[in-house]
C-alpha cells in the first residue's frame, strides 16, 4: 500500500518530534504570494519533466532543479540515471558548463529534500552548502526514514534559508515505484530492484529461427546498444546456466560509457554445469568492463567442478535450494542483497525469467521486440500480457519496439 502523500506525513512527523516546521516553515510564510506561486509553478514543471527519467533512475525517485538569479532560471539538471548525478549536482554542471566561472545564482530550487547521506554519490547537501547559495525551495521531504528531514535541518543549521513547498512536487503522482520501494514491505525482504529484461520475437520467443541473427539475435544493433547503457547501471547482471550453456555470453559492458565499477556477473547454476571454458570466464578485452563471476549453487557442490570454476576467476557460493530442487530465488535474492547488490538487470532465457515473474520478484519490465514472427523456444507472449503492469511506456528504437513498465 503506497501512502497517499508521504512527504507531508514525514513533515507532520517532524512537526510532532519538536524540530522547526520543515513542511511550511516560517521562511514559506514570509514569501510574497506571487513568489510562492512561481515557485510551486516551477516544482510541478521540474517534476514532470524529471519522470521521463523514471526508468533509468528507479528505484530511486524522479527529481528535478533548476538554479535562479534574480528570479531569472540560469540552469536546470535531472537525475538521469540510477547511481548518476543527482538534479542539484546536475544543475549545477550545467551551470558551469555553460557559463564558467561567470555562473551566478541565489536560489536553488528542488523538487525534492536534497540527500545527507552517502549512497552512490557524496550527500548533496555537503555540495549544496559549498556553493554559498542563500535560498533553498524544495518540493517536498524525502519520505525514506534515512532522510526525512535531515537535509532541511542540516541546511538550516547552516543559515540558509529553506523553503518547503509541500505539495508542489508530489512523489504520488511522479515516483510511485519510490515509495513502493522504501515501504517497510518491501525493504523488509531484502531483495533488490529486479529489471527483467529480454529480447523476443512478435510470437514472444526468445530464440530467433536458426538462420536469422546467427541464430541468436533478435534485437537489432540500436536495441543492444542500449542494452550495453543498462547494464552499466545496475550492480550485477543475473542469468541462468542454460543461457551460458546456450550462448556462451560475456554479459560485459562495452560502448562510449564505460562504467568505472562494471556490475557484477550472476549465474543461478543448481549443479555446476557451468564450463570452466566459458567466455564469461575469460579475461576482459580493452574495450570492455567485465565484473566479477559469482557462481550460485546448491549445496553439496562437487568439489572438482568447483576447483575448476574457481581457478579460472569464479566465485562459488552455495544457497538454499527450493523443493523441486532448483535454486531458491528468495535466497539468491537475499545473497545479492546481503552483497550490497540493490539494482540487478535479470537476463535470463525463459525458465529462470517465468520461474522470476510466477514468484513476483521483478519490479521493472524492459522487454524489445524485434521485427522476427516466429522463433525458437517457449514464448513470454501470454505471461507478459496477464501480467499486472503500471506506468506502461511503448516506444519505438529503430525497428524494434521497446516496453517499459513497472510490477502494478
Ligand atoms: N532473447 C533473450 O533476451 C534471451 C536472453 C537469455 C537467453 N535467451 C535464450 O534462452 C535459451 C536458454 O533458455 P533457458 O531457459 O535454458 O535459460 P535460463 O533461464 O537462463 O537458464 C535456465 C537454467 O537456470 C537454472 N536455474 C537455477 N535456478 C533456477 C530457478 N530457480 N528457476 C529456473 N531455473 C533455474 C536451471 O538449471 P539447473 O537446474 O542446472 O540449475 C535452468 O535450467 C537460449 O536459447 C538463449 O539463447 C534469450
């Protein structure tokens, strides 16, 4: 259950504990009307703007600012993209990019608490304060129990002056998937964010027929390009061993953007069937970012099969094992999670994909359709239309077309 506004329960939180009115705030009372209006005016603009980031920023929430002198916007920066800059760092580049040293501005306006913490980034109140900026507007308090409040106090204390906007920027409307993220539910399962990401054929295969894309490409060169930028943000990339068998992949990152930490490499593998051969094996090439192999299995693996894997590189860790004996994904998720993975792109062929989906461990669907009618394999196609999606996008890239959506 996704509260209905929890930025002014967080504010009414505090209100309660005795801090200053971080919601309304004395600062927010003395502003002239017409200010207060363009300023909310601009929070509803920067947040709507911000959610066509959603997908790359989840599970992390959609945030925009803009930089004003004299009421005149000089600058504007989102967050793009999970472990990325957030907006006001962003806002901040742009500003010096575009105007050097000669950047001036007085207000920072943001539609969310700026973080106080560190996380993929240093806290952004520590660069915030660094900037000398005398007025700071904000859409709403960040609702996770980490924050809450703490960002407005530590700039407070500072003597800037702060202004919360409660309202103006509702994560409700603009960063559900957010607060079903921080809700005590889901953080009390200890899984990461779970993007299922595959390619299929219009039948819902994902084989194409032999003699199409040396039988193995459905997507086409845009599509898996693309694919390469995802993969430089998330933490790991999780498969099955009947993908490594089938395709031998390197489940590496190659491309413009090289990720300076390459996600780690996951294969669910109940028997060790993973060859010491294989590619994901081998060192990686100057043009390509490879993490680190974890090989998941059961337990009692055979030691030899082992010794192999892990003298050429592989890490393997025994998990539980559910009764059917295949791996239990409550335990390889809890494995994950206590390895600090928090965002995980599933690519994975179709029997660990519906076996992921039947068990309702995928927050994120990212699913490209090429142009190919028929193919090899089971087909998604019956799975991904009954299953309960929201914030559903389809776009188009190249001749592929592309859906993005949330678990609803
Ligand atoms: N189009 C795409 O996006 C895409 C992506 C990847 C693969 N593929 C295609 O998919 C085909 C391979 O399909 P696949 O289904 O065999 O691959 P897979 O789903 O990647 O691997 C399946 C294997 O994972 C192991 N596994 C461990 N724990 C599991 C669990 N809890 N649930 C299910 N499986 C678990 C099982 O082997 P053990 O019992 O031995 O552990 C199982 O046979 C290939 O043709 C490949 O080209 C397509």
């Amino acid at each position: 259950m996704i509260p209905a506004d929890p930025t002014r329960r967080a504010s009414a939180e505090l209100r309660e504990a005795g801090h200053a009115d971080p919601a309304t705030g004395a600062e927010a009372g003395a502003l002239e009307p017409a200010r207060e209006a363009r300023y909310r005016a601009l929070l509803g603009e920067l947040a709507r703007e911000a959610q066509q980031f959603r997908y790359r920023v989840a599970p992390n929430p959609c945030v925009g600012a803009a930089l004003l002198d004299h009421d005149q916007e000089v600058a504007r920066g989102f967050h793009t993209a999970w472990g990325g800059r957030h907006a006001e760092i962003e806002a901040l580049r742009v500003l010096e990019t575009s105007r050097g040293a000669a950047g001036r501005f007085d207000t920072l306006v943001v539609t969310l608490e700026p973080c106080s913490s560190h996380g993929k980034t240093p806290p952004c109140v520590d660069a915030v304060l660094a900037t000398g900026v005398e007025r700071i507007v904000i859409g709403g308090l960040d609702p996770d129990p980490r924050h809450q409040g703490r960002g407005v106090r530590i700039l407070r204390g500072a003597g800037r002056e702060v202004v919360v906007l409660d309202g103006s920027a509702s994560l409700a409307e603009g960063s559900a998937h957010f607060l079903a993220w921080i809700s005590h539910r889901r953080m009390s399962r200890g899984a990461p964010w779970t993007i299922a990401k595959w390619a299929q054929t219009r039948s819902g295969q994902l084989s194409p027929p032999l003699d199409v894309g040396e039988g193995r490409w459905i997507s086409s060169p845009a599509a898996r390009a693309e694919v390469q930028r995802w993969r430089g943000e998330v933490d790991a990339i999780v498969t099955g061993v009947g993908t490594v068998l089938a395709d031998d992949p390197r489940l590496s990152v190659r491309g413009p953007e090289l990720p300076t930490y390459p996600p780690a490499r996951v294969v669910l593998d109940s028997t060790l069937r993973t060859p010491a051969t294989a590619r994901l094996l081998a060192p990686p090439a100057p043009d390509e970012r490879a993490g680190p192999v974890f090989v998941l299995t059961g337990r009692g693996a055979d030691p030899s099969k082992r010794r192999e894997l892990e003298d050429r590189g592989a890490h393997v860790e025994e998990i539980g094992t559910a009764p059917d004996g295949k791996l239990s994904l409550e335990a390889a998720q809890r494995w994950l999670w206590r390895h600090c993975v928090r965002r995980i792109l599933l690519e994975a062929g179709p029997a660990l994909l519906e076996r992921w989906i039947a068990e309702e461990r995928v927050d994120q669907w990212l699913v490209y359709e090429g142009a190919i009618e028929e193919g090899r394999g089971p087909s998604l196609r019956r799975t991904l239309e009954s299953a309960r999606l929201r914030t559903v996008r389809r776009r188009e890239l190249g001749v592929d077309t592309v859906l993005e959506a949330f678990s609803g």
